[in-house]
C-alpha cells in the first residue's frame, strides 16, 4: 500500500490500469494476464512503497528544518529521499 505523503496515487492507478489493458490484449488466459501484469508493475510497486517509507521516515522522524532550507538545499534532500530512483512511478504514460 502507497501511503499518502507519496501523492503518486492517481497517476499510480492510471500506470497500473494501463498495463493491465495492455496485458488484456496479450493473454490468453487470467492467470496469464496476472503474471504479466506481477512482472510489469511489481518492481514499480516495490520502489513506490520503498519511497513512501523513507519519505514517511524523513519528514516524520526526521523532519528537516524546512524554513532554514533554500532551493538547492531542498533539491539535495528530495534526491537523497529518491535513493537514486529516477522519481516516482515506474511507468511513462503514452497519450
């Protein structure tokens, strides 16, 4: 489960529906369509829930002095929360 403070949920929800459609269209039987859709959306589930607990630790337990903070330092301490994932997701949206 995403916790809330990941604010990815609505454009998770629309990566996953569309690599279930896309799976849709692929498999032959449900089983099928669920191993696809575990091997396109797991490791982006994974990282999401990951992202969301170290965001829940930094801004909870270890709440930096957001007021002390300039642009470049709040740029600094977004990129350590990514942990050198590219950002949030796992899935581009084609339109």
């Amino acid at each position: 489960m995403v916790r809330p403070h990941n604010t990815s949920g609505a454009a998770k929800a629309l990566q996953d529906a569309t690599a279930l459609a896309d799976g849709w269209r692929r498999s032959g039987s449900f089983e099928e369509l669920l191993d696809g859709y575990h091997q396109a959306r797991g490791a982006a589930g994974r990282e999401l829930v990951a992202l969301a607990r170290r965001l829940g630790r930094a801004q909870v337990e270890r709440t930096p002095a957001w007021a002390a903070m300039d642009r470049e330092a709040m740029a600094a301490w977004w990129q350590g929360q990514l942990d050198g994932a590219p950002g949030i997701g796992g899935r581009a949206m084609a339109p």
